[in-house]
C-alpha cells in the first residue's frame, strides 16, 4: 500500500530504514524510566518493529515465556547502549503492552473489514492469518471486544499527546502552556503541574489561527479550577493523597497514571503521584496515610490477627509498614500494588497464616503473604502481577485463579471472616449403594518415595505427594470404619494461633489413643513422614498431578485436619481432594484405561455455588473439555457442612446423587446440579 495520496500527519508502516550512526545508538531515560531526548522516538520506533518480528502476531501476549521478554531487554540494552538494568521494568510493561496494541491493531484495522495485512507489513507470516483470524471470531474474545469497546467509547477525554506521549508534551510545555493562558483566564488559575498536563495534553491546535485551544473541555478546566481552591480550603492539597485531578475525574486506574504513563502505577511514579506539583503545607497537615482501621481492628468479628504481632512489609514508595500477622486462615481481598494507598481490588481470595514462609518448597521473598486467589474481577484478567508474585509460569493475573500465591502484605485487605475451608459433616457413613464383586475399577497401590535422612527430619514446608502402607486396601478401608463421632461443629476458641493449633492437635492425639490399634499404627506411620505433631504446624502441601484440571494447581492439608480423620472422623475439604489426586494419580499408572475424570471440591463447592456461579460452570466445562473421552466425571460436592458425590456420565447422559443424609430431597435441593 502506498503512502502517497494519504491524509497530512497520518503516519505509515514504521521500517527504521535509516541507519543510524554509533553515537546516536543511546537513549536517555527520566526518572520515571521513560525514553527522552533527542533519540525518544527512534526508540520508540525500533521497540514496535522488533514486537513485530520476533513475537509471533498469532499468540496472545500473555503467552509468550519470560525468557523471551528477558532476551529483548538484552539486546535492546546491547543495541541502545543502555548502562544498567533500571528501565528494564517499565521497558517490558510497555513493551507487553505495544505487543497487545499490535494484535488489536490487525483486529480493527484488517480482520474487521475482511481484509489482509500483508501489502503493508511484508514480514508477517501468511500461514498465521487464518489461526488469527480464527481466535478473533471466537465468541469469548468478541464478548471481551465488545465490552472493550463500550468502555471506550465511554471516554470522552482524548489526550493529544501524539505519539511521544506526555514525555514528549513536557519537551515542548511552555510554548504550548503560554498560548493557553494568555488566551483563558480559567487555565491561566491552575497551578497544580498535573492540572496543567493535563489541560495542554488535550488542547486542539485551531487549524485558522495555529494556536492551541480547550473549547471543547472548558468545562473541564473551570472544574480543576474550582476543586484545585476547594483542596486548598480544606488542606488536601497538601497532604499528597489525591490531587484535583483525581478529585474530579476518580482515581487512577491500575498500572496507570495520568500524565504520566498508561503503564506505571500511581505509586511508581517517582517522587509520588500526588506531590507532584504540591505545595508546602501552611497548617502542617500530616501527609502518610495508612490502613489503620485494618491494622486496629483486623482481630475484629472473629478474625484471628493480633496487633501486638507485626509482620513488616515493604509498602510502595520505599518506607516500611508494620501489619498485624495473619494466624488463621481468612478471606481477602487483593490490592492493585500499582495504585496503593487507594484500596483498589482486582481480587478475592483467602490469605493464609503469616507464620507459613514457603511456597511450592521455596522460601517465600519478605514482606509477602501465601494466598489462594479465588475470583479475578472483571477488567484486570490480562495485569501483570506484582514483580514479587510472578515466576515462569504466573504472569498476569489470569494464571493465578485458583492457584496459590505470594503477594505483598501491604496489598492485602483482610475482610475479618473465616474462609469457607473445614468440612464438619455429621455422619461420614458409606452411601447405601451396591457394587459388584467383579467391578473393574482400578484400586491405586501407593508408591513409597525414596526419604534421605533430612528428609525425615522435619522440614520448613512439609510436602507428600505419595506415602507407602502396608496394605492400601486395608488403609482406604480403615478410613470408612472409624467411629463417627456425633457432633457438628469442632469447639471454637479464642485462643492465639500457637495455642489453638497445640489444643486442637493434642485433643486429637488423645482420641487416637482410645482407637484400634491398626489406626494409631496409621497415626504413627504419617508421623515419620510429616515430623512431630506436637512440632509440626506447618501445612502439608501436595501438588495436583498434570493433566487433572486445565491448569497447574497446589493445595495443602492442615495438620490437625489430618489428625481429625482419625480421631472424629471429620473429613475436610483438602482431604478430599487429596485423595481424589491420588486416585486420578493411581489410575493413570499404565495398568488399566482410567474412566474416571474429577471436578475440584474447592471449585465447585456449595458456597462458589451460591457466590461465583459463573466460575463454578467455568470450573466444570474446563474439565469436561478436558477430559471429553472419559467415560465418568466424579463430583465431591460440599454444602451445608455435608459431603455428598456426584457421579456423571455425558455419555449416558445420567447422574448420579450418593447421599448418606438424602432423606426427603430431591435433584432440585442441590445447587450443583441447577
């Protein structure tokens, strides 16, 4: 396609044609990290083409290794003659996120329209188009467009920054900033330098006179104006928690800021967001603000968090913050990093005791929390996750639902109330239910590990994921014969975390005693494999086996949890799945063709029933789709403090209840099934 006939000021396809000589190879960065100088835009220029070549347009983002990244910040480094490693962060957010902006660009421009990009990009490979055109039909993706699209034809406040963005309006500031006040008393009043950013990032160039105006954002400007004398009256505007800006137009969005960048956070930007432009307070009022409410209150409305006990986390900005251990586990919510102190959630989840300090069998860095994300909300799938939370395989916030986390203290949000974990179901008897002598189900032998002798001693982070009895068949079978105890909810203290688990764990070790000898030879046998119970508190963590469930997932077994299958016959929830990873593990061994496929009891519980219903049938179709050659998919369903199983064949299109508590119900009385 040829650029001669097209419209003055519209740029064609970028070549970096012209070769530049050795002393130009250098770009200088701000102290936000952003490219600057006289270099800025062949930078910019070099950055996009490189996306285009070597990221493959027909994967998604968010696809791409982290080793891929690693080896464009290396040779744009090697290229530019970059010193160090300081701008490598903001480098790949906005490198993530031109590769995200190319693949929209082939949507709109070229897959919309039914037509074909390469008479203007040569270099994209053919053979690609019809998988990308493929993913761009696909009805999730046009939901997610769609709704793109709404949300920005919401935005009636364009910025004409160009392509240099503010780095490049700050350059050419003045003369812009003189013509508009010269001309406007109302942008002649804003003094706060973000309102003034802002007014000249959107002023439009008459085309008669050649000078700069803001008719169409007039009343935008008397509003900073007024807000800007409303902040002074009431000394906000010299506290650095908000500016007129954010008074007018809301806050910041995650991992933006405006004026700024549209990938570095409110507090990434450095010297603050809000300072910038501030004046000294007259009234000295105090400018930190922090969780306080949480801090003093977390141990409120039954949550176990203790004042006096500090956990120390480094809070964006550099200055360390003392926040209340966390003892029990409790429901969360998870906090932008990027745009603290605002408490903006991109996720819910449940935070775990803050005496836990490994995951996945890696010391956990300082300041960080283990976390089970459970919902992402809506908008912040595709965010990078903070720098503190991301490894190989969690990037954004999509790989981390479902899955355990470490994020930063200082972003999380307890909700004072106990996260839905224990199961406490009156009776654990067998559901009435024939099953033929000549079944051909497959029983799972148990597989002895190999344990050196450290591995006996007693570890910061527990892990089986395999333990060797003497007769598994006798072992399955012991669990169903143990006495049930009738009682429905376990005693419920107040003591401290220490003190709690040492009660729980030692009651439970003293009903053992009373047990058949064949149980506490069981007891004991665990024991050698998770150290001493009256030591150990740390939870047990087992990892999901591959192919199980669409994504990677871990889980882990509390201590006393274990203990209370055979003391009172209470089975929780992570016992569950537990032995459903054993079984799904067992009968995959290469003896028998495994029928069976499981749905996860956390996923599918009856509470995600009543709270996230949506996740649930996500939860469940990944699954299926899964596994579509299985010929069963079981079921472990939890409500109401009762375990019941449902068994599903899609290919009989039947299903089957187990209920040892059915009495007068019926298929409606389960939310699973609705």
């Amino acid at each position: 396609m040829s650029n001669r006939g097209r419209s003055r000021g519209k740029r064609g396809v970028a070549s970096c044609s012209k070769k530049l000589k050795e002393d130009e190879l250098h770009v200088e960065f701000d102290d936000d990290m952003i490219a600057m100088g006289k270099q800025k835009s062949k930078f910019a220029s070099w950055l996009g083409l490189t996306l285009r070549a070597r990221f493959p347009y027909h994967i998604p983002t968010k696809e791409f290794d982290r080793q891929r990244w690693e080896n464009l910040w290396l040779d744009a480094k090697d290229y530019w003659n970059i010193p160090d490693d300081e701008p490598r962060e903001v480098f790949l957010k906005k490198a993530k996120k031109n590769c995200t902006n190319w693949r929209s660009k082939l949507y709109r421009k070229y897959v919309m329209k039914n037509e074909e990009p390469f008479d203007d990009y040569k270099f994209l490979d053919r053979s690609k188009w019809p998988l990308f055109v493929a993913s761009k039909r696909k009805a999730k993706f046009l939901e997610k467009s769609a709704k793109a699209r709404a949300s920005a034809l919401e935005n009636k406040n364009f910025h004409r920054t160009g392509r240099t963005g503010y780095r490049g309006l700050k350059d050419n500031f003045d003369g812009r900033w003189k013509q508009l006040s010269e001309r406007n008393s109302s942008v002649k009043k804003l003094q706060h330098q973000r309102s003034q950013l802002w007014v000249a990032g959107r002023a439009s160039r008459n085309k008669q006179t050649g000078l700069y105006e803001v008719n169409d954002i007039q009343a935008k400007v008397d509003a900073l104006g007024h807000a800007e004398s409303e902040m002074k009256a009431d000394g906000t505007y010299y506290q650095g928690r908000e500016d007129p800006l954010t008074r007018c137009f809301g806050p910041e969005r995650g991992g933006q800021s405006r004026t700024v960048s549209y990938v570095i956070g409110s507090t990434k930007v450095h010297g603050g967001l809000y300072k910038c432009g501030s004046q000294p307070n007259p009234n000295d009022v105090p400018t930190t603000q922090t969780r306080s409410n949480e801090m003093v209150n977390a141990n409120q409305d039954g949550q176990s968090v203790d004042p006096s006990m500090s956990f120390r986390s480094c809070v964006p900005g550099g200055s360390y913050m003392d926040y209340p251990d966390i003892h029990d586990i409790c429901k969360c919510d998870l906090l932008s990093v990027d745009d603290l102190p605002r408490e903006i959630t991109i996720a819910k989840g449940q935070a775990y005791p803050t005496r836990i300090r490994t995951l996945h069998t890696k010391h956990m860095k300082d300041g960080c929390v283990k976390v089970q994300v459970d919902t992402i909300l809506p908008g912040y799938e595709d965010m990078d996750v903070p720098s503190e939370t991301a490894d190989d395989e969690v990037k954004h916030m999509d790989d981390t639902l479902a899955g355990f986390i470490q994020w930063p203290r200082s972003a999380i949000k307890i909700l004072n109330s106990e996260a839905p974990h224990k199961s406490n179901s009156v009776s654990r008897k067998v559901p009435a239910c024939e099953i033929e002598t000549n079944t051909s189900v497959y029983i799972p032998k148990f597989v002895s590990p190999e344990v050196n002798e450290d591995q006996q001693q007693r570890p910061s982070t527990v892990r089986i994921d395999a333990i060797d009895f003497d007769d598994s068949d006798d072992f399955v079978e012991s669990l169903w014969a143990i006495p049930i105890v009738n009682q429905i909810l376990r005693p419920q203290n107040e003591e401290s975390d220490q003190e709690k688990q040492a009660r729980k764990i030692k009651n439970a070790l003293n009903v053992i005693k009373e047990r058949p000898a064949w149980v506490q030879g069981i007891v004991n046998e665990l024991e050698k494999h998770v150290g001493n119970y009256h030591l150990n508190h740390v939870p047990i963590e087992f990892s999901i086996p591959d192919g199980m469930y669409p994504y990677i997932l871990k889980d882990f077994i509390e201590i006393e949890a274990l203990l209370q299958v055979f003391a009172n016959g209470w089975v929780d929830i992570t016992i569950i799945h537990w032995f459903a990873a054993l079984f799904y593990t067992m009968s995959n061994d290469g003896e028998r063709c495994n029928p069976c496929a499981f749905f996860g009891p956390n996923s599918i519980n009856g509470e995600m029933c009543q709270r996230n219903p949506e996740e649930v049938k996500g939860h469940i179709l990944g699954v299926y789709e899964l596994h579509m050659d299985k010929q069963y998919f079981l079921a472990p369903y939890l409500a109401n403090d009762h375990w019941s199983l449902f068994i599903i064949s899609p290919t009989k299109k039947e299903v089957f209840i187990l209920d040892s508590l059915k009495g007068n119900k019926d298929k409606n009385s389960y939310l699973l099934r609705k």
